[in-house]
C-alpha cells in the first residue's frame, strides 16, 4: 500500500521513511503510538478517579443514584441513557470501521455514507453528553452540606429521597446578597443558593415523616439514614449551606471530588469525540472531493479509523468505572 | 491487505464469511455484553455481592467483560488482528503493563489513607 507521504528520494533505505517496518505505514504506526499515550493519559486519570475512591470508600456516592434521568420522560430509570450512548458510540464505531473496509474495496459511495453516518453518530454522542452534563449541574432533589464538607440528604419513611424546596418554610430571617452597591464596594459574594439551612430545618420539623440521609455507606451498600431525633439534631447543628446541583465546588449527590472527576473525566472524553467529528468532517469531505481516490489509497480513512475506535475504547472503560462498579 | 483479514473470533469458534460479516458479528457481540452489564447494574443480584479479593464480585464481573469489550474492540475494529505480532506486543505489553502499575500504586495509596482516615485518629467528619 503506498504511503501518503510525497517521495523523499530515500525509499528503500532502512530509515529513509520510504519502507515499512512492522508492515505498518508511517502514519498507522504513528497513531498507534499516539493511541498507546493517550491510552496512557486516560488510565492516569481513571487511576486517580479509583484512588480517590479508595480513600473515601465508606462514603462514595452511588452512581445508580445520580444518573436516573431520560430526556422527555419523568422518572426514575437509572442507567438506561448512558447506555443508550454507549450503544450509540459503539453502532458509530461499526459504520466506522465499514467505511473503512469499504475504503479497501476503493468504494467512493459506500465510503462517504457510512463516513457520514458515523460522524451523525458522533454528533448524538456529544448531544446526549452535554444533556447529561446540564442534568448533572442543575440537580434534582438538593441537599444540605455540613461544616465538615459532607452531605446530608432528605428521604421519607420508605426511603425516597425528598427534594429540599418541597419541604423548605419560610424562616423570617433572609439576607440578601451582597452586592458591590449596597456594601464594600472590592468585596464580592456568589449568589445565594436558594434556602437558607434554617428554612430546611423547620420544613424538617414541619413534615414528621422525613429523616435525614447522610453519605456513609453501610454494610448492605446503602446510604446511612438517621432516626428522627439524630435527623433534627444533625441538621440543626451541623447544617451550612443549601446545594442544589452539583458543580466543582459543591455536589449535592456527595463529596464534590465525584463531580470534580465527572467533570474532568467525561469533558475529556468529550473533548476527544469532538475533536474525533471535526476530523471525521474533513476526511469526509476529502473523500467526497475524490483526494483519496487519486492518491489510489483510503488509508487516511483508516487512521482516522483507528483514533475514533479508540475514542470509543475509552468509554467502555469512563462507562463501566463512572456508571458500573 | 485489503483481503488479509483474519475471520475468526472466539478462537476459530465463529468464522465468518467475509470481513463485514465480521463487523455485524462482533458488534452483536459487543451489543450483549453491554446489556448484560446494565441488566446487572440495575439488578445488582444480591448473590454477587459478595466480596472476592477485597471488591464485589460484581465489580469483578463488570471489569472483566469491560476487558473483554476492549478487547473486541481493537481486535477487530482497529484490525490488531492483522497486524503483524511485534506491533501488536509492541502497543498492548506496554500499555498493559504500565497502566497495572499505575493502577496497583494508586489504588494501594488510597486504601492505605482510607485506613489511616478509619483508625488513625483523624477526624474529617466534623
């Protein structure tokens, strides 16, 4: 197969770029060894997810419990959207891999439809990451964050987690939020979340049947809740501020350091389906203009194969470690 | 090369007859395993639960058929099949072999702070 690189005037010599080693040409063997480091980038980063996790093991939030949600439908159905993306990116990989091996039969048509079709694919995948990441933000139930960083949680008798704006009464004692204006005019404030620790506290003293959920698992694997009167005592002493959402300071589903990796780690990926669309765009219009088809090769097409197979590769893993285990 | 593309997965348990007959097999492959893992993520049975070299054995499970997908996935999709063996040694034994090492030094750290967190006196909930 003849390389994409002009003549150099020095084939046949043993570094001269002209032959193959490995049977692989320059450019194959090269993504290869860019796979093999970005490979290695992603496992720093899932590494430094799991170690993260080991030291807060008693207390990590639970995955089923954080991604429940299916755009259009009101409910609770966890797990279901992220595994309609994986198939999503996996059915991407397919058409992929059959343009290639059209590209080998030197098929024009074939290859520039399932280019094509892959790049739709693409285009979903990054579509439902970024509803999954607005999800995430905006959050559902709220919590109460504590002096000491963690947690609490509102459910009722049987459990099921009960949102803070239900519950919240009116506690006559609102500040407003500083603004530059009214106050030091070099000192700034973020705004204030929408209840205050002592709104929640009497909407818990108002409603009997609602305890407080802290995040330490126990031995079945469930979240800690609190008897009433640990619930009350809990809140009113070591409530301190009211989050809703999750951001990378606060996280109402548990320790901050989970949205901080979520963020981190999925944006990445993120990053890299993207940028895996661009180039699938300008290798699709390349094939479309015939470039490849004169160059009597569509192995540019299979290298950009071989990065987007690997984009995929990396979800099956940001799948099973951020949503599975 | 366009013909050199090995046919058979699952050591020569399923041939296939032409190599885009192999992408439509490997990806109903690749489709049950995925849902085998979401039907047991939102099961969770309580007889995997059980704890096998200091995780759940359905953790285990989950990692094991995650390998497996990856597996699939550079076996045939990014065609590791048809590379020639030093290539192939070449990529996987080195990402292999340094990510088990990362993995084992990080995860061995933070159990250890977990333990000095659990008996050592230190307060973080306050």
């Amino acid at each position: 197969m003849d390389t994409t690189v002009a003549n150099t005037g020095t084939e046949g010599k043993t570094w001269g770029g002209g032959n193959e080693p490995l049977k692989s040409s320059y450019g194959k063997m090269m993504m290869w060894f860019f796979i093999v480091s970005d490979a290695l980038t992603f496992s720093g980063f899932l590494a430094a997810y799991g170690f993260s996790r080991f030291k807060f093991i008693d207390s990590w939030p639970i995955a089923d419990e954080v991604f429940t949600h299916i755009p259009f439908f009101h409910g609770n159905y966890p797990m279901i959207y992220v595994a309609f993306m994986t198939f999503v990116l996996i059915m991407s990989s397919v058409t992929m891999v059959l343009a290639v091996d059209a590209g080998h039969h030197m098929k024009k048509n074939k290859v520039i439809w399932y280019m094509f079709l892959t790049i739709i694919g693409g285009l979903i995948f990054v579509g439902s990451q970024a509803w999954e990441w607005g999800t995430f933000i905006k959050g559902d139930y709220g919590a109460v964050q504590t002096k000491g960083g963690n947690i609490l949680q509102l459910v009722d008798n049987e459990g099921h987690r009960v949102a803070v704006r239900d519950i919240a009464l009116d506690a006559h004692g609102e500040r407003v939020q500083h603004e530059r204006k009214n106050g030091l005019w070099f000192v700034d404030e973020a705004v204030l979340p929408s209840y205050t620790v002592d709104e929640v506290y009497n909407g818990l003293v108002a409603n009997p049947n609602v305890l407080v959920r802290t995040q330490t698992i126990n031995e079945e694997g469930h979240k800690t809740v609190l008897s009433r009167e640990e619930s009350l005592k809990q809140l009113k002493n070591n409530g301190k501020l009211v989050v809703e959402g999750a951001n990378l300071h606060v996280n109402e589903y548990g320790t901050s350091l989970f949205a901080d990796f979520f963020f981190f780690i999925t944006g990445f990926h993120g990053f890299h389906v993207f940028s895996g669309v661009v180039i699938n765009i300008i290798i699709f219009f390349n094939v479309i203009l015939g470039t490849y088809e004169r160059r009597g090769s569509y192995e540019m097409v299979e290298k950009v194969g071989l990065y987007w197979h690997f984009v995929d590769l990396v979800w099956v893993f940001v799948f099973t470690f951020f949503y599975l285990v | 090369m366009a013909d050199a593309h090995k046919l058979e997965i699952l050591r020569g348990l399923i041939k296939f007859k032409s190599n885009t007959q192999k992408i439509w097999g490997v990806l109903i492959l690749l489709s049950i395993i995925t849902a085998v893992e979401v039907v047991l993520g939102i099961y969770k049975p309580e007889a995997l639960m059980a704890k096998v070299v200091g995780m759940k054995l359905l953790n285990w499970i989950f990692i094991i058929l995650t390998i497996v997908k990856a597996y699939y996935i550079t076996w045939d999709f990014m065609h590791m099949r048809d590379e020639v063996k030093a290539l192939r040694r070449m990529v996987v034994w080195t990402a292999i072999f340094l990510i088990c090492y990362l993995i084992f030094i990080l995860l061995q750290e933070g159990g250890y702070i977990e333990s000095v967190y659990t008996n050592g006196f230190v307060k973080k909930d306050f």
